[in-house]
C-alpha cells in the first residue's frame, strides 16, 4: 500500500466522496458541460469529427443517427436536417435543453440499455462519453451500439484517453464528471471486441484523443 495512504484520516473518506459526487453533479449539468467541453477544445474537436461525419452522409443522403451521451445535442449541426437524430442522455434534465433548427428526438436512457430496437440506426455516435462508464456498463454500451446499428453502419467513437505522464491532462480528469478515463490500447480493445475499426485518428487538445470510425461485427 501507498505509504501516503496512511496519512488521511478514515473519518474525512465520507466528506471527500460527497464533495466529489457534488462536484460531478454540478459539472455534468448540461449547460455547465456544454461551456467545459468549450474550454477543452471543443472546436478543435469538432474540426476532426465533421469530416467523418460528412463521409457518412455524403454516400447516404437520408439515414438516422443515434448519439449515445448526446447531451445538449450539440452534435446535431453535423448532420443533415434530413437525418433523424436521437440524442440520448441518462440526466433528464437535457430534456429542458431547448431544441434550436433541426429536429432532434431527445431520450432519457442509459448506454447498457438503448431504447431502440434492433438495426434501427445507420450511424452510433459515442463522443466523450467512456470515461462516464464504469468497467460494467462501458462494454456492454459497445454490444448496444452494435445491436441497434444496421448492417454496414457506422460507428464513429471519439474521446480522450488516460496518459499518466501527461500532468495537465490528469489535473482536468480530477474535475471531470467522468471517473473512469482509459488507456488508448483498452479502448480499441474493447471496441475491437464489437466492431471493425476500419480508421483510427489520434490528436492531442487537452487531454490527448482518439477518434475511431468502425462498422459492426456480425
């Protein structure tokens, strides 16, 4: 055990998880993430995200997107106003979110367990969402984006991943809502089990990213 271990006291655990919780609860209110992801570099992730997308919808005109984590839907503005696009989030509060130009169909649901029937979806867009998922519910959110995509589909995963030596980036993983950041090698595993990664981008903002476009395995 790690000597400095020794050094908290027991009694203060208690105080410390609260706080942690509340402070997770604060960040992942929809409005306070739609300004941290900004801060993060949003945009700079959108710019590697927006041609994926257009690659999709270039070759498939009228289709429907499914984005697991949506949030405030931001992602919305990336595809067609054509393109049936649900946005489905576990933090109800997203349903006060106000739905501005294209249509969005907002779904209080959770990644384990998509409200969605089979092979309904020609794209699943996971973005920034693993590091929410604990080692229970991050696979089995991989099998549900392979269950609900259509044969040939695609599936785009996009989020940043854990680097140790990388101090800055392990400062801004403490405030994040999400406790369970993962290495580059454990993500593409755990997709490789469920799909076919046919590219892989990788790039640094903060923290440093991986971007992965995948069609599903049989």
């Amino acid at each position: 055990m790690d000597e400095s271990s020794n050094l908290v006291d027991p009694h203060l655990y208690p105080l410390r998880m609260s706080f942690r919780d509340a402070l997770g609860r604060f960040v992942s209110h929809p409005r306070v993430n739609e300004f941290q992801t900004r801060l993060l570099g949003r945009s700079r992730l959108e710019a590697h995200l927006n041609p994926v997308a257009a690659r999709t919808f270039a070759a498939l005109p009228v289709g429907t997107v499914v984005d697991i984590g949506g949030g405030t839907a931001r992602s919305r503005s990336m595809w067609p106003a054509e393109w049936t696009y649900y946005s489905i989030d576990p933090d109800a509060r997203v349903l006060e979110v106000e739905s501005v130009g294209k249509p969005i169909e907002r779904l209080v649901g959770d990644a384990s367990a998509l409200p969605l029937p089979d092979n309904s979806a020609d794209v699943v867009l996971m973005q920034c969402v693993s590091h929410h998922l604990d080692d229970s519910i991050w696979p089995a959110s991989l099998t549900e984006a392979n269950r609900v995509l259509k044969p040939g589909g695609s599936f785009i995963f996009l989020d940043g991943v854990w680097r140790k030596r990388r101090w800055f980036s392990r400062v801004f993983w403490r405030l994040d809502a999400g406790h369970y950041p993962r290495t580059s090698g454990e993500l593409e595993r755990a997709v490789a089990k469920e799909f076919h990664i046919l590219e892989t981008d990788r790039f640094n903002v903060v923290h440093h990213s991986i971007l992965l476009t995948a069609q599903p395995l049989p």
